[in-house]
C-alpha cells in the first residue's frame, strides 16, 4: 500500500475551503494571479498537494500550472539522469581477501508522485541502497570473480536496485564498477603468480621447440646419408653464408679422397 495509490476525497470542509480560496482569487484578481501561476521547466514535474492531499496520481507539467495559494502546494521533482558516485567499500571477498570497490550509479526519476510520496529523500534512499548492494553482492564473488567479471556483477547489481527502487518510481540506467584496490602484498603474490606461469608457459613452448628441431634434424641426416656428395654441397652452402655474413677469410681442409681423386686424372693426362 503506497500513498501515491490513495483515492480519498478531501471531504466537505475541505471543499468549503477551495470555494473560499477560489473566490479569493477572483476578488484579488488580476493580483493574485501571479501566485496562482507557476512555470515548470520542461525536465520538471510538479507534484501538487491539496490540503495535503495528493490532487491526482499524475504529476503536473512541463508548462504552466495553477494552484490555488491558500489551499494548494506542490513539490519539484527533476527527472534528469542523476549520476551517483559510491565511496570506495572495504569489502571481504569470499576468499578472505580484503578489497576497496567503488562504483558510479546512473539513475533518474520516472514516476515523480511516487518518489515524493513514498520515501523521505529518494536519492539519499537509493545512495544507502546502492552502497549496500554493492557490498553484499562482493561479498559473495571471489577476488578473480571481481576483477574478471566486472560487467556482470554490475548487472546483478542493477537488477537489484532497479526492483528494489522500483517502488520509489526511480529507473536504474547503469551501474559500473569504477576501480578494484587490493593490498600491495597481494598485488606483489599475483605478480609473482603471473611471471611464474609465463616462465611455466615459455619452458614448455621451448621444449616444444627443441622435439620439432630434433625431428626435423633427423630427416635431414637421414636425407643426407642416402647421397654424400649432398652433405658435402651442404658444408660448402653452410661455408658461402658465413662468409657473406662476416667479412672474413675462412681456411678450411678438403677431404682426402677430392685430392686422390685429382692426382689420378693428372697421370693419367
């Protein structure tokens, strides 16, 4: 049951009293015109109490609106997106781990009847709100919950402010998580963590590195044992690249059999 919801009349003396004022009005007039005539912006709604009864369940404008100034008052409510800021929370994660989290909610209003009539200060009511939330949703995440999945855990928290405000007539837009502190020890352990695991990571790419090279080394002496006159084209290849890479003269012996080889041509020539 809400009060913006009450249907209740203003009963006979209170109708006694709007006749009297509006007939105040007309005697006053043109006077009293310019306190019966109020200007409401465009992003404003006015809530209008008739002896402190809400006169209807719709709010009032953008545009001129008349009250009656003896009977009638009414309250300005901005329906503009209010950003809201949550101080950094020390929260425990379900790990035992120790953060500060602050977030940025974005809000406004979208029924402004009910947010004069139901809660005392929406946005005080829906900054202690978000502030709770927060922390009892990380409270229930682990630390790589928090700082992996960010955006979900926004939207948790989105979904619980915008039921539990609902009721107030405000719309959650957006919720996020600004920034995640952990202590300096902890950072200093993840640190550690992560360099022990790209350590993990490149000896095992190397020892991948070294089975493909053995493999391939393996075919080739097995391609080079089927013809020797290959691994003797292969040294000299080998020879050819060092010495264009470095400037510099290389001595290097030639097989025995090469020479045997050309003194039998020259006795036989």
């Amino acid at each position: 049951y809400f009060i913006a919801d009450r249907r209740e009349g203003i009963g006979v003396c209170g109708w006694i009293l709007v006749s009297i004022s509006f007939i105040l009005v007309l005697i006053t007039f043109p006077i009293s015109i310019w306190a019966c005539i109020k200007v409401i912006r465009e992003y404003e709604r006015a809530v209008v109490f008739r002896l402190g009864r809400i006169l209807s369940k719709k709010a009032k404008g953008p545009g001129l609106i008349l009250i009656l100034p003896c009977t009638d008052t009414f309250v300005k409510v901005d329906l503009r997106t209010v950003t809201c800021s949550i101080p950094p929370q020390e929260i425990l994660t379900k790990d035992a781990v120790t953060t500060q989290v602050d977030g940025v909610v974005y809000y406004r209003i979208c029924s402004a009847v009910s947010a004069v009539a139901n809660v005392t200060d929406v946005h005080v009511a829906t900054f202690l709100l978000a502030q709770t939330t927060l922390r009892n949703v990380l409270g229930t995440q682990s630390l790589a919950q928090v700082l992996a999945g960010r955006e979900e855990i926004a939207h948790s928290i989105q979904d619980i402010l915008g039921s539990a405000t609902e009721k107030w007539g405000i719309k959650v837009a957006r919720v996020e998580i600004k920034d995640v502190r952990i202590p300096t020890g902890m950072q200093r352990a993840m640190a550690a963590e992560a360099e022990a695991a790209r350590e993990a990571r490149a000896k095992v790419v190397a020892a991948d590195g070294e089975i493909n090279a053995s493999k391939a080394l393996k075919q080739a002496s097995i391609v080079l044992s089927e013809s020797p006159a290959s691994l003797q084209l292969r040294y000299l290849q080998t020879l050819t690249t060092l010495a264009a890479e470095n400037n510099s003269t290389i001595v290097f012996p030639l097989p025995i059999n090469m020479l045997e080889g050309l003194g039998q041509k020259n006795r036989g020539g």
